[in-house]
C-alpha cells in the first residue's frame, strides 16, 4: 500500500479526496474554494445567514446577505455530535455539556408558561366573583342590543356570542334570552359552566329560527354529549350548525356561513333574497362531519364561481364516490381541491384526477405534477413531526426522541473493508436550521477531510453550498431525500419528518393485511422417498473440498477423505456462496456435490424468508408481522398507526437483510427511527416479541440444525444437538435498555460475555421454572420447522436440485405462552457449539460427542443414515 502523503497543495487535495468530491456532487468550480477554508478552518455561515426559531419548537435559516447566486459558495458546517447508535444514551449521560446543546439545538427545552391565577369565589374590592360574572355579561348583552340599534337593527340582534364568561345553568336561566332575542340566527356559549342538560336543552331550544349554535368547552357538553344533541336537534329542526359541525339539516346559511357569506355583521335573514352564495369562490368545509353532500343548496346552480373546495376530515359515507364525483364535475370554475386520500372520491391522486381532469391542483399540490411524477400520498402543506415530551423526562430521553428528525449518516470504508456499523451525526445549529423542501435551495453533503491523506486522520464536515440563486431574507432549504423519488417510496418516507395522511397508509396496509388473511397453502403430501447413498460400491472414499475448519479436523469418517482441490472433489462443502463464476474459477462441474441448494435465498435472506412465507400461509401465528422496507414501507407505517390508535404495543426491531451477529439490528417504538433507519442499508421491520419466554429473567433463543437431503420430494431431518443462546443481562422493556446489546440480543460469540449453557441443564431447569414439558414445545417447533420448508418447496420449486445437500440453521424464539416464533434460517450455520461440547440427546437419549458433530452431519445427507437425527 502507498505510504499517505500529507494534503498541502490544491493538487494533493483532490488527488486525495477525489471520489469524495464526486460522491458529494459539489461542482467543480466550487472544489478550489472547498480547500481553502478546509485548510484555514474556516467557518463564515454566519456572515451569511440568520438562524431563527419559529413556534418554540423548531428553526429556520435565512439569507442576510443581498444576493447569492447559484454554485458560488460553499460553506463548512460543522458536526456538534457524532456517534453509534449504540453509544447515543451514553454519551448523552456522560459527555459534559452535549445533552444542553442538543436540547438547545432540537428545541427541547421547556417553555415557560405564565398560568392563569387560579379563580376564586373571594370577593375583591367587596364584590363577589359571582356578582362580577352577572355584571360582565349584563353589560356585554346591553352593549349588543346598542350596537344593533345602532346599526339600524331596531335592537334585533340577531348574531350572539356569550364565550367563557363563566356563565352557570342559574345566571343563564335569569338571563331569558329567548325573550330578549326572539329573532337569533347564530348563538354561541363556548367555554363556559353549562352542566344541567334539562336547562341548556329547554333555554337553547326556545329559538325558532336558530341556524348556528356552539355550546363547545361546556361541562354539560362532555358529560351528556350525544342525549344533549338529540334534544336539540328534534326540537330546533332548522338548525344547520351544531357545535362547529353541519347537521343533517345543513343549507344555503352553513354553506354561506363557512364561505365567509354570514359573518356576525351580516348574520343574514330567516328569508334570503335570490341566491346570496353566487360570488362565492372559496369553500372550507373541512371537518364538518359532513355524512351526504348531496344537497340543494350545494349544486353549481347556487355556487357558480366556486374554484376552491376543502373536503377533508368529512366522512360522507351516505354518499358513493361516483355520486359524490359526479356532483363536482358539474361546478364549471372548479380549479383546486383538497380531500382525505384515501378517502370517500377516491383511493389514489391519480385516481381522483382521471376522474376530475379540469382540476389544476389537489391537495395543494399541481395536477399534472402528480400525474407526471405518479405520487399517490400528496400534500403541500404536511405539518412538521414537532418532538414531544413530559415534564418527567430527561434531557437525554427527549434528544433518543427527536434525534430522528436532525440525524444524517454515512458509512467508513477503505481499500480494505466497509464499517459494519453505520456513524451517525447532527450538524452544528446552523446546518441544523435547515428546512425540507421538494424544490430546496441549497445543497448538503457529508464530507471527510483527511489532512495527512488517510483515513486515520479525517475529520467530518458538511459541506453548504447554494443550487438556486437566493434573494436576501429568503429561507434556505434542503431537500431532506434529496436523490430518492417515488421509486423508492419518496412520499412515504416523508413521514418520518412530516404527519402524512394517515388514512392512505392505513388503507395500504388494511388491503396487504387483507391479502394475507386470504392466503393459507395446503399442506403438500408427505412422499415416502429416500434419496440414495452416494457411498461407492468399491469402499473407496469420497473427496471432500471444505474451506470451514470444523470440517476439515472433525471429519474423520473412513467413508470421507480432504482434498484441498475443488475440481477433484465429490463434495464441496463450503461457507462462500457459490455461483457461476465461482464454478468457472475453481473447476466447479454439476456432477459434484455442493452443500447449497439453488435459490436458497428465498430461505436465509431475511426479506425472502418472509417472503416466501407470506405467499405460502399468509400471516402464520409464528411469524410476527413482517415488513420488506425496500417495497412495503407505505403498509408498516399504516400499520404502526394502527396499533398506535387501538393502544397497542408499537415495539418493532429493524434487522438487515442479508448480515449476521445482530449486526446493524435495531429496536424501537418511534416512527421516525424506522424510516431513517433505511439509511443504512435495505432493512425488514418484524414486529418484536415484547414477552418472550424467558430463562431466569433472561431473553433467550435456540439454534436449531436442519438437515435436508432432498427439496422434492422434501427430505427432512432435524438433528438432536441444539443450543440456547442467552442473554447476559436481566429481560426490560424499559426504553434506555433498547441501547443495550446484552440485554435484547443473545449472539454473545462475537460481542458481549459468552457464557454456554449445556442443553440439558436448560431443559431441565426451563420445565422446573415455568412448569412445562419441554417435549410438547418440542413437537410445536418441529411442525413449525417442517412448515417453513414446505413452504419453499411450494413457492420456489426451483430449489429442487440432485446434487444439493445442505444443513441450515433455523433460530427460534418462545412467546410466553411457549408458542415458538421464526427468528431466521441461516446457510452453513456456525457449529462451533456443536462441535466443542458433548451434550445429552434431549429426545433419543445418549451422548452425543461434539467431534462426531460433523460426522454424523455427513452420515446423514451422503450415506442415508439417521444417528443422532431425526426425520421431520
């Protein structure tokens, strides 16, 4: 290797960081001025912009210098915090000072609030709390009779609101309203002390011609809500407005009071001249509670100019989406539209638009941008996922929350090998002041300087720079998926920044639930075949080529004989995957033996195992919902709010496809954690058994070794050394032990305190602890086991191949209520336990000595012989 040489000109500078500068996309004629502040250690963003803190709970950036026009500057942004995931609680807790300036940076920090004295009955200057309140609103209805009067009303008011004035079921009845305002169109008592249902019902109801009335923030309201309602809607039969939402009785006055029509100074009459709604042009009736929209007084003939109508929120389930479309298509001015998608006009955008091609923009967002791009969840205006917290918890407990929304990563590699584990980082409060937006202004990349030209000595940055010419005083932005469209599920993973139209993601993910619900395999029939031994008629042994060391000491059968060349091998017994090219290479034929069997992937890659059990059985008690986040993250997210709205547990663990020893694996109940998380790395979301069986307060799981002779017909043999993997550390659910490998993960042979338990002495304990045969849970992961493989064979019947012989590892896990669930099958399974200690047959009796492992493994698939195993 090339002895590093220290970067000190220009020229060293792009020698060195040469495909880092093109990974970056930063422009060339940028790179000069990229090494130069480099080399200075210059940091000037804050002579160019402003930060600024909107709605306490997040910030923005903004431009204070005049003019900068696009590719002319680039910045440094420094890195505040960069770390493992593992290590994130931790440093949090001891790092001195890094938990405030996260706090600071994310906004976490409690706001102060000025409470409202707490009200009293004591009198203050002699008069009494009570007397105060019959004063106020003595005095505020004197004031509305005279502004009536004034306005040539006559003293007819017609539009009353009396809101949180404290007004009791006693002062209301003394004030007899009905009498003092026997014309009322619009009343509303918001906010005060209502509670007798009798009185409301009876005061309320004695106005003939109400249109409006808003009893909202009333006692009586939240303890008699629905006998409330029904009283007042049978007696006042001309009612359109019920607390704030359209009866069934809704009109021209709800229509023309949500069009801005009827407003308190101009409340409208009980009889309207010709058609008071014509002029108007934009209709909210969001959230109204809406059930039908078919009425007389919403047709284009009463809202000719109507180019803006807000939908949403509204069920209208008496109302079929070819109904309600029909009745849009009829307004001649209607250019925007915004509904819930999926909803009552349609599943998709697309959809909607096909059907109401005259619209120029839904949901805010340009029609035939939609139709171009064919996004399907869409909105312009998505509230941002603002963190939340309680008073209880910690400065550290607010950041592992909300860190989802400022995180950025990337991965170290050299000529050599890539990091196993991905770094994590949050740029420095200016970096982090950086909005999202689809058409972004500026431009972020991850940047590593290495000033003495290797790796050893980088340093981490962000580079700035700007990618539109941005005027003074305009907001800088970035986009957060900057590089990923809707190939790659743009709209859905927005959601990790953004609340996204949950109703799209619930319909996703109740049509794949439903799917799978349809899905069960019968059972394929049991063929009695046994494949034949390969043993030679004239006793010579078999060449075995082998790469795993166990192999190659512990088989000692005379029947079996090492060779270190592949091409004079019968069997090739190896840990590498073996392809097209690799057979070219080593002089690989089809008439050997190999340890793999074609398309074994639908088994041991985590997505494909899923996979393949899903088209096979659907949704089986022993799988736990499973998610492929590459192609159905739209349906994990419906079913994350799912669970979260019917209160059940959210606790998902995120593993990588293809990569062993819980390498990259991740538990977590935060939405935003999951969808960042695929940052990484393509990734299953599997719903985490929260109550495992567990030994002695401990997690455990157990590795199993299938043998398999023959995928078709299917030859199965389940061998009698097994082993538990245990935890180190006592089983929580407690949130900061999701950090902690030894207490959720139980792969210790290569990370932790390995300790081995003999399989005995665990099955023997298991069954005095919890009160249970192990032989019946026995019986339940073997059907389980046999399940698994049936259902390759049926989804993938390309596996079948003569020259195949493979033992796998399928791990397992018990709930507790001792149900076994499917954890992975691995290929060429580490059989170091098996091979280093003795262990007693949990169900033929005997030792088994772990020298004979591999024996007895070969004795199986080659020379047709069950010792130590047992068919499945």
């Amino acid at each position: 290797m090339a002895v590093a040489k220290r970067v000190e000109t220009y020229e060293d500078f792009v020698k060195v960081h040469g495909l880092l500068l093109t990974a970056s996309g930063l422009p060339q004629s940028l790179h000069y001025q990229l090494f130069r502040k480099l080399s200075s250690d210059t940091f000037d963003g804050g002579a160019h912009f402003r930060i600024e803190t909107c709605d306490g709970r997040q910030r923005r950036l903004f431009l204070t210098s005049d003019f900068m026009p696009k590719d002319s500057h680039v910045f440094l942004v420094d890195h505040a915090w960069t770390f493992r995931l593992s290590d994130a609680y931790q440093q949090l807790r001891e790092v001195q000072g890094l938990a405030e300036r996260m706090a600071a940076l994310m906004c976490l920090e409690d706001m102060d609030s000025n409470s409202d004295p707490e009200e009293t009955n004591e009198s203050v200057d002699g008069v009494s709390h009570q007397t105060g309140t019959e004063l106020r609103v003595a005095e505020l209805v004197e004031s509305e009779i005279n502004t009536a009067k004034e306005n040539g009303q006559d003293g007819a008011v017609l539009w009353l609101e009396l809101e949180e004035l404290d007004i009791d079921d006693d002062l209301l009845l003394s004030l007899d309203l009905s009498s003092r305002f026997p014309g009322l169109l619009a009343l509303s008592l918001c906010g005060n002390k209502l509670e007798n249902m009798e009185i409301v019902s009876r005061e309320v109801t004695k106005f003939g011609n109400l249109r409006a009335l808003w009893l909202n923030n009333n006692p009586v309201v939240d303890n008699c809500k629905e006998q409330l309602a029904d009283m007042v809607l049978q007696r006042l039969p001309n009612l359109e407005i019920y607390n704030s939402q359209f009866t069934a009785n809704f009109g021209e006055w709800a229509l023309g009071f949500c069009g801005g029509v009827y407003v308190k100074d101009n409340p409208g009459r009980v009889h309207q001249g010709d058609r008071p709604l014509e002029r108007v042009a934009s209709l909210d009736l969001s959230n109204r509670c809406i059930h039908s929209l078919i009425n007389k007084a919403f047709s284009p003939v009463e809202l000719p100019s109507l180019s803006y109508l807000n939908l949403r929120g509204n069920p209208l389930e008496l109302n079929s989406g070819g109904d309600l479309l029909e009745v849009l298509k009829g307004f001649p001015c209607l250019q925007s539209l915004e509904v819930d998608i999926p909803g009552p006009l349609g599943v998709t955008a697309i959809q909607i638009l096909e059907s109401l091609p005259e619209l120029s923009e839904l949901n805010g967002v340009n029609a035939s941008k939609i139709l171009e791009t064919g996004k399907h969840v869409i909105d312009s205006m998505l509230r941002p996922r603002l963190p939340k917290w309680t008073a209880e918890e910690t400065l550290a407990d607010r950041i592992i929350n909300a860190m989802w929304l400022y995180l950025m990563t990337y991965r170290l590699a050299d000529e050599e090998k890539i990091d196993e584990t991905s770094v994590w980082y949050v740029m420095d409060e200016l970096g982090s002041a950086l909005r999202h937006s689809d058409e972004p202004n500026f431009m972020v990349a991850p940047f590593l300087f290495m000033p003495e030209g290797n790796l050893a000595s980088a340093v981490s940055f962000s580079i700035l720079w700007p990618t539109q010419n941005v005027q003074k005083g305009d907001e800088c932005t970035r986009d957060f998926l900057f590089g990923i469209g809707e190939d790659k599920q743009r709209s859905a993973r927005l959601s990790a920044w953004f609340h996204t139209p949950q109703n799209y993601f619930i319909h996703e993910y109740e049509k794949h639930n439903q799917k799978l619900q349809l899905r069960s395999l019968i059972s394929p029939s049991i063929q009695s075949s046994t494949t034949s031994s390969i043993h030679r008629t004239d006793e010579s042994a078999l060449c075995v080529y082998t790469d795993i060391p166990q192999v190659e000491e512990l088989l000692t059968r005379p029947e079996f004989v090492i060779t270190s060349e592949p091409k004079d091998a019968d069997i090739i017994w190896t840990g590498m995957q073996v392809d097209e090219d690799v057979k070219k290479a080593a002089g690989i034929t089809d008439q050997q033996f190999i340890n793999q069997f074609p398309f074994e992937a639908c088994l041991v890659m985590k997505h494909h195992l899923a996979e393949t059990i899903q088209k096979a059985y659907g949704s089986p008690e022993w799988l736990q919902p499973t998610y492929n986040l590459e192609t159905h993250l739209a349906q994990l997210i419906g079913d994350y709010y799912v669970r979260s709205r019917d209160g059940l547990n959210n606790l998902w663990i995120l593993k990588p496809w293809n990569m062993a020893r819980t390498i990259d694996t991740t538990v977590t109940d935060n939405l935003s954690a999951i969808i960042r998380l695929m940052e990484t790395g393509p990734k299953i979301c599997q719903k985490y058994i929260e109550h495992p069986a567990l030994f002695n307060g401990k997690k455990f799981d157990i590795r199993y070794i299938v043998l398999v002779r023959n995928m078709n017909p299917l030859e199965l043999f389940l061998s009698d050394v097994f082993w538990v993997r245990l935890a180190n550390n006592p089983y929580s659910l407690d949130k900061h032990s999701f950090f902690e490998y030894e207490t959720h993960f139980t792969v210790m042979n290569y990370r932790g305190r390995f300790s081995h338990k003999n399989t005995r002495e665990f099955v023997t304990e298991f069954e005095q602890e919890h009160k249970v045969k192990w032989l019946e849970i026995h019986l339940r992961i073997r059907k389980m086991i046999r399940s698994v493989f049936e259902a390759a064979t049926a989804v993938h019947p390309e596996m079948h191949s003569p020259r195949s012989r493979a033992i796998y590892g399928v791990d397992v896990m018990l709930d507790s209520s001792f149900q076994p669930k499917l954890l992975e099958v691995t290929y060429c399974p580490d059989c170091t336990r098996a091979c280093k200690y003795d262990t007693e047959s949990i169900v033929g009796g005997g030792v088994i000595k772990g020298q004979d492992f591999f024996n007895d493994v070969f004795g199986c698939l080659f020379l047709n012989e069950t010792t130590h195993v047992n068919p499945l």
